[in-house]
C-alpha cells in the first residue's frame, strides 16, 4: 500500500516512516502544503497521513482542496492535543479520521489498517480476510488452508493489496503504483516473480493471470 506521509517535524516523520516501511507501505514524506495539495491529487495513494500545522499551505487548506478537487483518499489528520476547533474543522471539510499529537506509533498503524479495510468496505474485519484466506499484518503472514505460511515483505505488500483489492483484475502498473514509493524504480517483471513465489506458497489457483489485463485474487476456496 502507497502512503503520503505530509509532516513538517522531521524527528516525527523519520519515526514514523521507519515505522510505516516496517509495517510493508511504500512512503513518500511531503514536509510543505502546497506540494501536498499538488501530489495529493495527481499520484494513486491508498491513504494519507496529514498534519495540519504545515508551512506554505495550512493542512485544512490542502484538504479542502483535496476534496473539492473529488478526492476519495482517506485521510487520517494529526493534530495537537489542545486543538479541538482544529479536529472539528478537519472532520467537516472530509477527514476520515485524526489522531491528537502525542501519540504512540502503533496506535497510528492501527488506524491506518482501519481505514484501509474501511476504505474497502471490509470495516468489521479484525484481520484482513478474503478468499479463505486471513492475513496477519503485524506478524507478516498468512492463514491458507490451516497452515500458517511466512513471507517475505515483499510478498506481503503485494498479497495485502491483492486481497483488499479481491476478485477485481489488477494490471502490473497498478500493483507497481501502489507498492512502490515514488523514488523506488519500478520493474514489472519483479511483480510477477513475486506472483510466482506466493503462488508457490499458496497454491497456482490463488492468483490468476488475466492475459493482456494482469492479475486477480480469487483465493484458496
């Protein structure tokens, strides 16, 4: 999963995208509003992380740009814990969420993972679930068939994407927008050697090819 993580305090930022890559998202970090108001709506993100004290552009200003400009991204807004005019005003103008600074990182992973189920319409999952198939985010592995099965972390992006994104057909620039970070150079074929080793993991049937189109998720049932 793609994140734009847009906070200005760079200790804060340096935390919690070593966090984020650990937990398997591909992160780019926007430190001023008005790059954020130009990337939030022109690259394919899954979720965005936003403060609302940024210079050159307020954090409020770039959501409500965001949203007039029709995008759907959820968005999870950090603000400070004194500032309840501030969360309120995030919330009207389309936050998803909001997490009052201090806070613990995994509290922000959680609620990452909430609003990426959310956003998916799998909101009552405590775990990621399709295809017979559960998914343990914080142990990076997967429940097939009764067997609980390993993978590598970049068998695990691309396995949690594929199966919040279940029985939809997926082409190979799809998958390299939402699994790599816009400074990581992007190598179709790479995807595809990933296909096969969690197909080798998981059974041939579990991901279909779609020739000419990409790849489906279709699960171990």
């Amino acid at each position: 999963m793609r994140l734009l993580l847009v906070e200005d305090s760079v200790p804060l930022a340096d935390e919690l995208t070593a966090s984020l890559i650990r937990q398997g998202y591909a992160v780019d970090w926007l430190t001023d509003g008005r790059d954020a108001a130009y990337r939030g709506l022109t690259d394919p993100y899954d979720i965005i992380i936003l403060d609302l004290g940024l210079p050159g552009k307020s954090g409020l200003e770039v959501l409500k740009g965001w949203r007039s400009g029709m995008m759907t991204t959820p968005v999870l807004i950090l603000t400070a814990r004194s500032s309840w005019a501030e969360r309120i005003e995030g919330l009207k103008a389309g936050a998803d969420d909001y997490l009052c600074k201090p806070f613990h990182p995994e509290e922000l992973l959680l609620r990452v993972q909430a609003l990426l189920r959310r956003s998916h319409g799998l909101a009552n999952q405590p775990q990621l679930e399709a295809g017979g198939m559960q998914l343990n985010e914080d142990q990076q592995t997967v429940r097939c068939r009764d067997r609980y099965i390993e993978l590598t972390t970049a068998e695990f992006r691309l396995l949690r994407y594929l199966m919040l994104n279940s029985n939809k057909v997926l082409s190979k620039a799809q998958l390299a927008d939402h699994l790599y970070d816009g400074e990581t150079e992007r190598d179709s074929n790479v995807i595809e050697v990933h296909i096969n080793r969690l197909r080798g993991k998981l059974g041939r049937n579990v991901i279909e090819t779609r020739r000419g189109q990409g790849y489906r998720f279709c699960g171990a049932e």
